[in-house]
C-alpha cells in the first residue's frame, strides 16, 4: 500500500495511503497525527487539495483532543510582543488582572483550581485582548513598512482573530493578518507579512512566488519550516 508523508499548512504532517478497497478519501485525525486513506486511482494531489478545504476540521478535532490539558499554571512562560504573563497564586479575595508596564498579571486565589476551564479561559480571554490590541497597532505599521521597503502594494488590511491561518490575501489584495502573530519571533511575524505581501504578485505557491519571497528574505523555506514550531490554534 502506497504511503507518502506530505506537510500541509496549518494542519502539520499528514500520512497519505492508497488502498485498492477504499471508495473514497476519508481523513482520520487521531493523536498520534493526521492520515488520510485513498483510492488507489486517487492522485495524491486531489487528496492533498481535499485536505486544504478540510482544515479547519481537522484543526478543531485537534484541538479537543488537547482540550483536556490546562494551558496556563504559574510555571508557563508566554510572551507577546510588548508583555510577559505572571501568574501568581495567594491569599487574593477573587481572581483578577492587572496590565502594566510590560506584564500581563493574574492573581489567582489560593483555593481556585487554575485547570479550571472557567480559569484557563479567563486567562485565555484576557490574552486574546492583550494580543488584539498589541496587533491593530503594531501590525498594519509593519506591513505598511514592509511593503515601501520591497515596493509591493496592497489595498487594505484587516487584523483577525483567525483560528487555521496566520495571514492571507485576497483576490482584491486585501491582507488579513491574525493576531497572534504577536506571539511570534519578530523575524517570523515578518515572514508571514513578507509572505502575503508576495501574494499580492503570486496568487499561488509556483516557483516564481518562492523566488520573489527569496528576494526579500533570507532563505524562506527554512523560516517555512521553523513557522512548523507554531501552531495557531492549540496555543
């Protein structure tokens, strides 16, 4: 049975096998990863394209299946692109925040469960906020930057909370930028807006779209591959 391992973004590495008795595609997500079983008359392009329109499925079972974890405790180190989380365990009268030079602060009192869900997505929530107001600042600057820098032309850009994408770009080339980017490495955040900003020329990922990205930054396939340390959704 033919079995090819492809790396699909955003949903990671996918294990594809043609089987001689399978009727049709069929996606399995699983822990241990995604595989997808197909006809052996299948090509493993159209399989591949299948996937494309499954991912946000697919991202969504992931995530349940790590829903179970706590996310954030007072050991967990989580930065932004202007803020550092604290969380700190006392004898505080409720759970609460406080923003402020450069920290996300959350007091957690003595006798709460921070695995909570409640908890977790209080914590969750408050980022989200933090990032989406770091975000309508800092990115639509950057991409402003970016694109005078490397006389690429875009018409508007939006700021989202995406849960399968880092960044897009339209038809109209309209670019969407999500903003948990803020939580990235800046020399990533700029190849992801260096990346949408090349679609604005290369609609596709031909050869001429990876030279052009090549033109204005170092070696895109290495960052491509390091973006693989991250995942949006999960986070």
């Amino acid at each position: 049975m033919p079995v090819k391992n492809i790396h699909i973004d955003p949903v990671g590495d996918v294990l594809f096998s043609k089987n001689n008795r399978s009727t049709r595609i069929r996606i399995t997500v699983k822990s241990s990863g995604v595989s997808v079983t197909l006809p052996s008359s299948v090509p493993y392009r159209e399989a591949i394209r299948f996937v494309e329109t499954k991912a946000d499925w697919i991202l969504q079972q992931q995530s349940k299946m790590e829903s179970g974890l706590p996310l954030f405790s007072p050991d967990t180190e989580f930065t932004t692109k202007f803020h550092r989380l604290k969380i700190t365990k006392g004898n505080f009268p409720k759970v609460y925040n406080r923003i402020g030079n450069g920290i996300i602060q959350f007091f957690i009192p003595e006798k709460f469960d921070i695995n909570h869900p409640s908890i977790q997505e209080y914590i969750k929530k408050t980022l989200v906020e933090v990032m989406r107001q770091e975000a309508k600042v800092y990115l639509p600057k950057r991409l402003d930057e970016l694109a005078k820098k490397y006389g690429m032309n875009y018409k508007q850009v939006f700021v989202k909370n995406a849960q399968t994408r880092w960044g897009s770009c339209s038809s109209e080339d309209n670019i969407n930028l999500n903003l948990h980017l803020m939580r990235l490495p800046d020399h990533l955040a700029d190849y992801v807006i260096l990346h949408e900003l090349a679609h604005t020329v290369e609609k596709n990922h031909s050869p001429r779209f990876w030279k052009l990205l090549g033109r204005m930054t170092d070696n895109p396939q290495k960052l491509r591959k390091e973006m693989r340390q991250y995942r949006v959704s999960g986070w």
